[in-house]
C-alpha cells in the first residue's frame, strides 16, 4: 500500500499543494501547506529533486524553458553541493565524504527547505507576471528545448 501511496498519489499531493502556493489560494496556510510538502518530500528527497519538481515545472505553461531550468536549478541542492565542493574540497572537509555531508545540510532541515520552496514559487510568480506584460510573441512558452544557435 505504501509503495502504490508513493508511485501513484504523493505526486498528484505534491502538485495540488505546490499549486496552492502559487495561485496563493490558501495563502492562510502556508506555513501547513509547506510542512506537508517536506513531509511528503522528505520521504525521497532524491524523487522529489530529480522526478516531481522537472515534471512539475514541465506542466507550468506561463513560462519558458530558460526560465523553467533556473528555477530547477536553483531548487536543486546537487548544483549547491558542488559549487560548495570547489569552495572546500582539499580544505575542512577533505575526510568527509563531500556529497553526503552537503547534501544532508542542504535537503533536509526545513528551514531551508521552507525558503528554497517559498523562493522557488515567487520566482515563478514573476516570471509569470514579467511574461503577461510582454508584447505577444516577444517570448517562446513552448514545452521544447530550444534549437541551438548555429555558427557560421
């Protein structure tokens, strides 16, 4: 039972309540909507970084595949771990296994957690709100990476 809860439903949790932060429909409990997703994150955080959050903000229509990439990247802590990686490695943790240590720190205090989320979905509330205010066909919405600028 637990294992259909993870494959089938904790996504679609996951979704209505990272939803819910974003229209600010239950801005009232904010605070319990993103201890509930901790919660459900903390289950697999690797899921939750590499699986739900891509698939989340595949499905956003309002904006680009630029805008799209940094906000994943910005919420995923493996890009943290090694820019913290050139910072120390060979210094103060050179007998700690690097990733492990970081990401233990990164991923899975709430705080943290609660911040990335809360500054991962005001992100997404402006690049909505800039895209709205641009001249229709100024930008590209579509779900495709782009094609790389050829040289000539």
């Amino acid at each position: 039972m637990q294992t259909k809860f993870l494959e089938e439903m904790m996504s679609q949790f996951l979704n209505v309540l990272l939803q819910a932060l974003v229209i600010r429909s239950h801005d009232l409990l904010q605070e319990e909507i993103i201890t509930a997703v901790y919660n459900m994150a903390s289950v697999d955080f690797g899921m939750f970084y590499k699986t739900f959050i891509p698939a989340f903000l595949k499905q956003v229509s309002t904006i680009d595949f630029y805008q799209k990439e940094t906000l994943r990247d910005s919420l995923t802590p493996n890009d943290q771990v090694q820019k913290l990686g050139q910072v120390y490695l060979g210094q103060l943790f050179a007998m700690v296994p690097m990733i492990m240590f970081c990401t233990h720190l990164l991923v899975q205090d709430l705080p943290s957690f609660t911040a990335s989320i809360l500054r991962m979905v005001n992100d997404l509330r402006y690049y909505t709100i800039v895209n709205a205010s641009l001249p229709p066909g100024t930008i590209d919405l579509s779900q495709k990476e782009p094609e790389p600028i050829s040289e000539y």
